[in-house]
C-alpha cells in the first residue's frame, strides 16, 4: 500500500509540475528558435540557436531526472559532444548546434506540450472526481449551519433527495479513486515514453554498442590470455618431454651396439616418458576443447573436474539442460580455472560447486575454506576468467578476505 502511495504521489508530482515546466519551455524554445531561425542569415540567429539549445539541453536535464522516478531507471544523460581541443571562441559558441543530441532535446521540448497537457488534465480531473465525491455529504453539514442561507444547498441539491445525492456522489468518488492511480500512472508514461525515446533512447544504445565493444575486447583479451597460457603449457611440459625423450633415443641407439641392456632400459624409461606426455597432452587437449562437454554436457563435464581435482570437491548440478556453446565453455573454464587456483593456491581442505539455473541466468557458485585473498585485479588469474564472463554477457563475483573462507560465483545469461 506504501509503494501504491508513493507511486501515485511521484506520478503525481510528474504531471502536475511538468505541465507550466514544460509550457514555459516550449515558449522559451519557440521563441528563441524561430527568432535563431529568422535572423540566421546575418549570423546574428547562430548565437540564437545556440541559446536555444542549451535552454532546451536544461529542461531536457531535469526531464530526465523525473523520468528516472517515473519509470524507476538510474537517470541517463547522453553524451553531448564535446568542444574540440584549441577550439576558437566562434566554435565553442556554435558547439551545440554540432550534437544531434541538442536538436533531439529542442524536439521534445516543442513536442512535450500536448502530452504534458493531457497529463495535466487527466492528473486534475481524477483526483477532483474522488476528492468532491467523497467529501459531498459535508457539504450539507457546512451549508446548512450557515445563518439565512437558503440558496446554496439548493444549488448543491442539498434539499429533498439529499441523502440520495450523498450516496450517487460517494459511489462515484470511490469509483474514481479506485481507476485513479491507473489513470494518473497511464499519463505520466504516455509522457515519459516521449521523453524516454528523445532524451534517453540515444545514450541507452550508445551504452549497448559500449557493452557490446567492452564484450567484443573481453572476449579478444580473454582468447589471447588463453593462447598465452596454452603456449606456455606446452613449451614447460610436452615440448621440454619431447627434447628429453629425443636425447633418450639417441643415446639408446648409441648403445645398441656396445650395450644392449642399457640401450634397452634407456628405452624402456623413453616409453614411460612418451606415456607421460601423452597424458599431459590430453590434460592440455581438454583445455582446449573437452570433448566430454560438448558430447554429454555440463553436468558430467564438471563431474570429470571434480574427480581430477585434489581437494575433495563436493558438486551440487541442479540443471542437466543443453545451453549454447559459448554458455557451456564460459561455464566450464571458470569451474576448471578456478578449481586449480584452489588445489595450487588455496590450502583447502573442501571445496563446493553448484550450478543451477536461476531465471534467465545460470549459477555457478564455488567456494572452499582456504586461506582466501583471491580477487580480480589485473595480473591475477581472475582476471582472464572475468573477461570471458564479459564476453557471454556475463559476470564474475569474488568474496575472498585474507584468511578466507572463498566465494566465487559466475553468472551467465542463458534465456
């Protein structure tokens, strides 16, 4: 019921202040536009214009701070575009007349004024209707108590059928009161989708292509820390193997002709050697592409991280549906990071994963009784995971205090 209120009260305040805000806006707007407009041609308008348009950029301001209590949004100012470095007097002056953002708050400025008046009406007739129709029965109270009046309580139909007026008026009153936070709410966003789509709608999308560059650059960043870290995975372990296992054959095959049980235990140790790099390039492999998750899915694929894990993990899948590819990879090298940060860095004795869906959004949780200090500053193995989070629209969550206990929880849209 307090929220109802409040709602009423904000949408409320929006229609009825907005109404002579915007009425002497339109008229400052029309005024200077036309007279910019009129006397451009002798250079005179340009500073007109220019006015103009910061007039219209400061109503358009506080338009958008109503709009955020209106529709419930954090306000949203676009971005203007900015003077140039070493710019001259003259193009400093002209510099609104360069942003379309300008011209697009001028536009809502003239535009606003039906939709303000509507706003207006709607606001006073709705709350008018309930408030007279309530308060009826008071009028006979007062207008009979006063002394020789005789002609207003039969102006009001005070007489005769005045209980049967009371109860029409009452019942109407309510009936209004009832309709009259949905009426007041429906002008305030018939006016607020307007100023929305002129005075917000530019820097919403220009945030939208920001987040899409900042994922596109994640995901870049994140692809190249992988490399990265792949090469240096393979010049430490099979490649460094590889040498070792080819000094390993030459010198047996020196010592077949002098010493062929040497040569032959020399080779026995360079089969245990090939083995063992094998076993390291198929760890590697499944860093890459884990066959196991795109054949069965993330419930067996965190499964298999699990068991290989040194610390005991106890695993928690609460979803066993199919997501997109990239969904499923994010999901997965964060669980598989993370777990080997944990085994390498944390000195837990348990670790916990849970993935569930919530909503639109899948849920890994992983937390262990570690020494903590895990975040997700630049130059820490968090870091890579958080930009491949930000490429799937998704994002990382660390809650690690010096001492610990870790809590890492990645979310991703999946809907």
């Amino acid at each position: 019921m307090r929220s109802l209120t409040r709602r009423v009260l904000l949408d409320t305040r929006y229609t009825l202040v907005g109404f002579p805000t915007t009425l002497i806006g339109f008229v400052l707007m029309i005024a200077g536009f036309a007279a910019g407009l009129g006397t451009a041609v002798v250079w005179i308008g340009v500073p007109l214009l220019a006015g103009t348009l910061m007039i219209a950029r400061g109503f358009a301001d506080a338009e958008r701070g109503w709009l955020s209590d209106v529709l419930g949004r954090p306000p949203v100012r676009p971005r203007y575009k900015p003077v140039p470095e070493g710019a001259g007097r003259f193009r400093r002056l002209v510099n609104p007349l360069m942003s379309g953002q300008s011209w697009l708050d001028l536009l809502h400025g003239i535009l606003n004024l039906p939709f303000a008046i509507l706003g207006f009406v709607l606001t006073i007739v709705f709350w008018a209707i309930p408030i007279g129709g309530l308060t009826y029965p008071l009028y006979g109270i007062i207008t009979s108590n006063i002394p020789g009046n005789t002609e207003l309580p039969q102006l009001l139909g005070l007489g005769d059928g005045y209980l049967v007026n009371s109860a029409f008026y009452v019942m109407l009153g309510l009936v209004f009161a009832l309709i009259m936070p949905f009426a007041v709410r429906g002008a305030a966003l018939v006016r607020a989708g307007l100023g929305r789509a002129l005075l917000t709608g530019v820097a919403e999308l220009q945030e939208r292509i920001d987040d899409l560059a900042e994922g596109r650059a994640a995901a870049v960043s994140a692809e190249a820390n992988a490399l990265r870290k792949l090469e240096r995975d393979i010049h430490d372990g099979p490649q460094q193997r590889l040498v070792s296992l080819a000094m390993e054959l030459s010198r047996a095959q020196r010592q077949l002709a002098k010493d062929p049980e040497a040569a032959q235990a020399t080779i026995k140790s360079a089969i245990t050697a090939t083995r063992e790099t094998l076993d390291e390039l198929r760890a590697l492999s499944r860093g890459i592409a884990p066959p196991i998750l795109s054949d069965r899915g993330l419930a067996p694929a965190l499964a298999a991280l699990a068991g290989r894990c040194t610390v005991p993990v106890d695993l928690d899948v609460q979803t066993v549906e199919r997501y997109q590819a990239a969904v499923e990879n994010a999901i997965y090298f964060v669980c598989a990071e993370t777990l080997t940060n944990v085994a390498k860095h944390s000195r837990a004795t348990v670790c916990t994963v849970q993935l569930a869906r919530v909503g639109n959004y899948l849920m890994l949780t992983i937390g262990d009784d570690g020494v903590g200090g895990a975040h997700v500053a630049k130059g820490h193995g968090l870091a890579g995971l958080a930009d491949r989070l930000r490429a799937v629209d998704g994002e990382l969550t660390v809650q690690s205090p010096d001492g610990g206990p870790t809590l890492i929880v990645a979310e991703v849209p999946c809907g």
